[in-house]
C-alpha cells in the first residue's frame, strides 16, 4: 500500500497569515503552484489557492490572506495515499498539508501527486470509466456567454466544464 509519505512534497512554498493576496499570487506563479499553505511559526493554519481566489470576483491585492485562508483538511505522512484521496474528496479540496502531532507541517499533497501515482494507489484496470465519471455532468451550451461559463465553474470550484450544443451533444470543453 502507497503510503503519504512516499507521494507527499516535502519542500514546501508557504506564506504567512499577514502576507497580501497579491503576494500569495505572485508566490503560486513564480514557483508554478496552486496551492500555498499558510503557516505561523511553521504551524500549519490553512490554504490559499488560485481556485478559492476564482471563486471571488472581486478582491483586493492588499487583503490579507488570513482573510480569505481556508481551513483545509489535514493528513498523517503514515495515512496511506487512498486515505488522503478519500479526504480530498470528502473535503472537496485539491490539496491535503501532511502535518505531525504538533501540527508543523511537513508536507503536502494534491490532485496532481495523487493522478501521477495513481496506478500504485488503486488498479486502474479494475475500473472502468463508467464506474467513476459523473453520471449528470453540469454544462454550458455552446451559445451562452463565456461570462456564465466563468460564474457556473467558480460556483461548481471547477477549472474545465463540459460544451454541449443545442441537442446536448457534447462538442467541446472549456478551460480557464
């Protein structure tokens, strides 16, 4: 069984509660990330993440990250990795901090770790794409405004939606 330990990122881009949303932006593009953790002291507090800032029309640079931080779910390093995929299901979250019993952190995980080892995590050919697709996927039409695209996956913490035409046949994605 995989455990934590061996898909977790232990060099770790972190930001401080008080830092502004404007450098925790610049922090996730010069370092190509998603997700920062925000620690005190090495403590694990919470996340910020270029998903919870698309969700928000409106924010100023000056605000604080403690402000708009969320309080994510947290991991073991001796978790195995289905347990940590589960939580980030559960959660509805694309990244777990890996912490110790004081709560420093010591690691972190995200979808991307958890897709690039998922063939030590699970079988895939014990599964067949029904099995785990969504069965009513929410979508756009082909001829609605790229604005209520952008609204509907802010609303859904999604980076990609489904294009359908006027029958409801598939005809493309959109991504942002």
């Amino acid at each position: 069984m995989l455990m934590a330990s061996e898909i977790m990122r232990r060099k770790i881009i972190t930001i401080e509660p008080d830092e502004t949303i404007a450098t925790a932006i610049s922090r996730m593009i010069e370092n190509n990330i998603h997700h920062l953790p925000v620690t005190s002291s090495k403590k694990f507090l919470g996340m910020i993440g270029f998903d919870s800032l698309l969700r928000r029309p409106v924010i100023p640079v000056s605000t604080k990250v403690s402000t708009l931080m969320e309080y994510g779910p947290r991991g073991k390093e001796d978790s195995s990795a289905i347990d940590i995929a589960k939580l980030m299901v559960d959660a509805g979250r694309k990244a777990v901090a890996i912490v110790d019993d004081d709560e420093k952190l010591i690691g972190i995980i995200t979808t991307t770790d958890i897709i690039k080892n998922i063939s030590k995590i699970i079988n895939p050919s014990e599964y067949k794409v029904g099995d785990i697709m969504s069965k009513e996927p929410i979508t756009v039409n082909e001829d609605d405004d790229v604005d209520l695209a952008i609204k509907t996956m802010r609303e859904i913490d999604e980076f990609s939606l489904p294009v359908v035409n006027e029958y409801g046949k598939l005809t493309g994605i959109i991504n942002i």
